[in-house]
C-alpha cells in the first residue's frame, strides 16, 4: 500500500481525503494546525519547515502522493494570511517534498478553487508567482477578502501549470481539483460572515446542479487523480462544482 502526505486533514476536505485513503489501506501523513502527525502552523515559514522536515523523517522511502489542502477562506482576518497558507504554504511543501515523490513517482492533488477563475492575472498574482511573499502580504492586507483568496487559487492554478510539464519528465504528476462551493467549516465561517454571507448564500443557491457540494464528492476525485487510474494525467485542473464554472464562464475551457 502507498505512502502519502497530506496538509489540512483535520477537518473538511482534508478529513475527507485522508479517511479515504486510510480507508483503501494506504498510509496518511497529516500535517495540521493542532491535530495531526505533524503539528505547525503553515503560515510562517519555519512551520513550512517542520512540515518538510517531518514528513522526510516519516516517509524517507519516499512518497506516493502529496495533498497541500491546508487553506484560508476570504472572511479570515488579516487576509495575508490566505496568501501565506494557501499559495506560499502549498508550494513551498510541494516543493520540500519533491525529492521523495521522485523516489516513488508519486503525484501531486492541489486544492485551487473555480474562484480561481473568476479574478484576473493581475499585480499581486504576478507577486506570488514571483516569490514576493512580503509584498505579496502587503497587497493582500490592502485587498478584500474575495481578492485575496481568488489571487492567491489563481496563482496556485499558475504555478501547477507552469511546473507540471518539468515535474512529468521526473515521473511525477501535478494535477488540482477546483472545487466549488462544498460544505465544510471553512464555507460555514464565510456564510456567518457579516459581509461576505449573503454572497455565498446566493452562489450556494445558485449551484445547477442543485446543492452544495460535500467533501467526499471533492475527495471521491481526489482519490481518482492521485490513483494509477489517473496515470496520463498531468498539468490538469478539474473543475468538481456542480456546474458552476461551465455557467460562468461557458466558452472558456
Ligand atoms: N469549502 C469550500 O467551499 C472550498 C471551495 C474551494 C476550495 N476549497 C479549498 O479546500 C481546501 C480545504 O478547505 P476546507 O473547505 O476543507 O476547509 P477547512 O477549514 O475544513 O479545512 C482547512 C484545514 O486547513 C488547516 N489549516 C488552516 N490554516 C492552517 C495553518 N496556518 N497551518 C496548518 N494548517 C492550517 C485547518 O486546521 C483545517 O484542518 C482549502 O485549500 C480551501 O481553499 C474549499
């Protein structure tokens, strides 16, 4: 059975995916806040570290897959924290750990968003993408909450396809799920929110195909990404919301 890391397990998506893996017999290294393998914040840089470090002390076989799911929603306060957990966080892991999937060919499922789409490739884009993190973060804190966590998914979905073609030739695959509006305690924090709620309350109602999504569904494709059934698959953002990415945005693909 495989070997596999994962970030934010503790609840939501992350909770989803490791109890299907855990479930198929694989082993799960979680890395979260408080509850985990791995305890550290992910948002400072030597928390990124201990998560690098642990995860080499416990798989120094190597790796079969890697989920960064650790993420921020918009109503987190101060928004720079979204830019550090959710773009800085995830690549900076991604790469720490790229040594041993090498070693095992493994793949690698990010967590972007159909948000993703819905902001430009603007100037703090270019920040994260550039490895700007202290610029970036200023930016960020000048921002919305929407701005900053869509930038930093968009920036995630470019670094994915600007590395995914070089991590292929070493036999590894980089491939994310965009995942609509799924009900977990991040989207609950965001539809309390005194700004931001009834916006997603009407996005929510606004799903085609129905209902919010729930994590299995986003965890189900997960699973299927990282799998040998995904084998050809690289460089691939798969878009797991109902229908509302299509209904945005029907003539880009
Ligand atoms: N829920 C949605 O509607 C939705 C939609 C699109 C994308 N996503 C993405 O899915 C991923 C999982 O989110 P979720 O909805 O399951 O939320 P969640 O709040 O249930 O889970 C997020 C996890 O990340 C961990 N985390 C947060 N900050 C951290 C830090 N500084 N260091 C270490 N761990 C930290 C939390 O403890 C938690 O376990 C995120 O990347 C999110 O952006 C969620």
């Amino acid at each position: 059975m495989g070997t596999y890391a994962l970030t934010g397990g503790a609840t939501g998506i992350g909770a989803a995916i490791k109890t299907q893996l855990r479930e198929a017999g694989h082993q799960v290294i979680v890395v979260d806040l408080a509850e985990g393998d791995i305890c550290a914040d992910l948002s400072e840089p030597s928390g990124r570290q201990k998560a690098i470090d642990g995860i080499h002390a416990l798989a120094a076989n190597g790796l079969d897959g890697f989920i960064p799911c650790a993420g921020l929603g918009p109503s987190v306060r101060p928004f720079s924290l979204i830019t550090k957990v959710n773009y800085f966080a995830a690549v900076a892991i991604t790469e720490g750990v790229r040594d041993l999937l090498v070693r095992r060919k493994g793949s690698v499922v990010m967590i972007s968003s159909n948000s993703a789409a819905m902001v430009g490739h603007d100037e703090y884009v270019d920040l994260l993408l550039d490895d700007r993190e202290t610029e970036a973060c200023e930016l960020s804190d000048s921002k919305d909450g929407h701005t900053a966590y869509a930038g930093s998914k968009h920036a995630l979905s470019c670094w994915l396809r600007r590395n995914a073609p070089d991590y292929a030739r070493q036999g590894v695959r980089l491939n994310a799920v965009a995942p609509g509006i799924i009900d977990t305690p991040l989207s609950n924090k965001v539809l309390a929110d005194k700004e931001l709620g009834q916006v997603m309350k009407d996005f929510g109602d606004s799903v085609p195909l129905g209902a919010i999504g729930k994590p299995e569904q986003i965890a189900d494709v997960v699973c299927f990404m990282l799998s040998g059934k995904a084998s050809f698959m690289a460089g691939s953002i798969v878009f797991v919301d109902g229908g509302h990415d299509a209904m945005l945005r029907p003539d880009q693909f």
